[in-house]
C-alpha cells in the first residue's frame, strides 16, 4: 500500500486493499489527505512567515529543464489507478480518472481515464491509414497527412466506459469515487467530421450502418448506426489542443458523443459501411444488456444522466471545521443537464 500512496502507478491487490480496510484507513482517504494538505502533510514552521521560505533562497530550474511541462512533485498522489484483481491482465482492463482532485470540466490529457482490450498500440503516423470501403461509391484510403488537411472542427465532449459506477451496481466494493466514477473524462477534441469523411466516399442507398476497427492487437470493433455516423461523429486527431496521447488512440481516434465509450474506436483504421450490424465478438460477448426476463439487449448505446459528488468525498475528507468546498460533476448523453439537485 506504501507505494500508492507515493503515487507510483502500482494497482490495489484486493488482499492488500482489505486488509488496509481492516486497519481503519484507506488507500484513497490517504491519498485525499495528501492531496489537501502537500505531499509531506503538515506544514514546516521554517517556511512560514515571516520566515523567508527555502525556495526563496536559492535559484530554480532554467527554461529548458523540462521541454515538456509535468505537474509539481507535490502532485504526484493525483494519478490514474487501476485495481489489479478486477481483470485478469493489464492488457486488457481499465484504470480510473482522479475525479476528487479535479476542478472545473476538462480532464488533463495525462489522468483520463484508460480502457485497453489489446494494450496500447504504439503506431508511427507515417505509417497509419484510414480506409473507408463497403457499400460507398468510391472506396479511399487516407494518409494522416490527408486527414489533417481537411476540414476541422473543435468540440468538448465526455466519453463515458459503459461500466463506469459498476464499482456500486451489487454494492460499494472500493470506499473512492476515483474508483466508483472514475471511468470518464471530458476534454476538447479536434477532428474532422466523419459525415465529411464517407460523404467524400458517396455512402450508397442501402448503407445503414458502419463497423469501425481499430489497428490495436485485439482489433476492436463497433457497428454504429449510419444516423450516427453522419450526425454529429469525429475522426479526431486531437484532445485538448495536442496529439491524442498513445493511450487515447494516436493518432487517430473515433468520437461518438453522447454514446458508450466501447464505441469511441482509438487507434482508427478502418470504416467499412454495411446494410446490417456485424454483431463482432465485442459487441455480442460484452456489450449487451441482459434484461430481467433473461434475454439480452442487442445495443445500448446512450449514455444516461449521471452525477458524483466529488468534494467531500472518501479522498477528499472534510478536515477542518468551518467553511469547506462542496463539488461534484454531472453529465448526460442525451443533452444538457439543466439541474442537480443535492
């Protein structure tokens, strides 16, 4: 447990986990504790006023230190976790975004969330394509030269794994809401509209549907509706103003706003439009939703309201009487929340 509360990436092992819960501490609850009060807890008498601090007493690091900004040392408790007992490899799992630390509605590039079925692939831009075929008039392959130099557009959208609160569906199993809520983000993405994308390709009468596939190892596919398709989707080649990040599909990705995130394709390669789902092994041995007669929901694809409080919270504990900060996030795929009630 020493090691994460250190921040140093490893996951929680469930003996690990209970057997801290035991002890009447929590991984997470320290965490939050850090999080308020600096990395080394209390403050140092030497530092305060009307000391002069220690910083100021000598020079900092020059301007090219760190050609690639990265947040203070004191932050290093504000990471991405996974649970190592929730799946049977790293490979294919999820880790979870540190929603209590964040303010504000767009998630830092380096703490969205991960969702991996093959592990990340590392694909060099020279070398990736993005083939449009199927029932279009005319079938294209697109460099990612091509792609940038169509037209763009910059939207925020939140991009939600489908099992994210699934921590509390049979009870909580881990006291953090990193851990119960986790599993989304909300960043700016760039993209070309992929309505521009098959319109270039001329989709036939009979196209109703689009698979997307991606060049990660397990090939991960997602049949989408063609209303959706030529809605308001985006081949996005950028989070927040920069590259997507290896973990988030560079260099290309697939935006479906609103809708599963199991359907945001990362690492786009192929577009294939059909008259009829493909019913992919993803798609029929995951991404269904076993109703209460026993038969199973071929598609779900909206996102539905949902909401967190995030301060006070397990990582977040109120610590001192008197006046404290109340936070929490709301989203939904199916338009704009108007209200939350607390």
């Amino acid at each position: 447990m020493e090691d994460d509360k250190k921040g140093g990436g490893r996951g929680t092992s469930r003996r690990r986990f209970l057997a801290t819960l035991a002890s009447g501490a929590t991984t997470v609850a320290a965490t939050g504790a850090l999080a308020q009060t600096g990395a080394n807890g209390a403050a140092r008498p030497k530092n305060l006023p009307p000391n002069v601090p220690d910083w100021s007493k000598v020079l900092g690091d020059g301007v090219a230190a760190h050609p690639y900004g990265t947040p203070s040392k004191f932050e290093k408790t504000v990471v991405r976790r996974d649970v190592e007992w929730l799946t049977a490899s790293r490979e294919s799992s999820v880790n979870f975004t540190p929603i209590y630390a964040l303010d504000g509605i767009i998630t830092p590039n380096g703490l969205c969330f991960e969702r991996h079925h093959g592990g990340a692939a590392e694909i060099n831009p020279a070398d990736h394509r993005l083939m449009i075929h199927g029932l279009v008039e005319k079938p294209l392959v697109f460099s990612m030269g091509d792609i940038l130099r169509m037209p763009r557009t910059n939207r925020v959208y939140f991009l939600e794994c489908a099992a994210n609160s699934g921590m509390e569906w049979r009870g909580s199993q881990l006291n953090g809401c990193q851990f119960t809520h986790g599993m989304v983000h909300n960043v700016m993405y760039t993209g070309v509209p992929l309505k521009v994308i098959l319109e270039e390709a001329g989709v036939k009468p009979q196209g109703k549907w689009i698979l997307a596939e991606g060049a990660d190892a397990s090939g991960m596919t997602r049949s989408i509706p063609i209303e959706k398709a030529l809605g308001d989707c985006l081949v996005a080649f950028k989070m927040n103003g920069e590259a997507l990040r290896t973990e988030q599909g560079y260099p290309l990705r697939l935006v479906v706003p609103g809708w599963e995130g199991n359907l945001w394709v990362k690492w786009l390669r192929r577009i294939e439009v059909g008259d009829k789902p493909w019913y992919t092994h993803e798609e029929t041995s995951k991404y269904t939703t076993l109703m209460a007669d026993g038969r199973s929901r071929k598609f779900t694809f909206f996102m539905d309201a949902k909401s967190v409080v995030t301060s006070p919270s397990p990582e977040m504990p109120l610590l001192a009487k008197g006046r404290n900060v109340l936070s929490g996030i709301a989203w939904s795929g199916r338009g704009k929340v108007t209200r939350v009630d607390v």
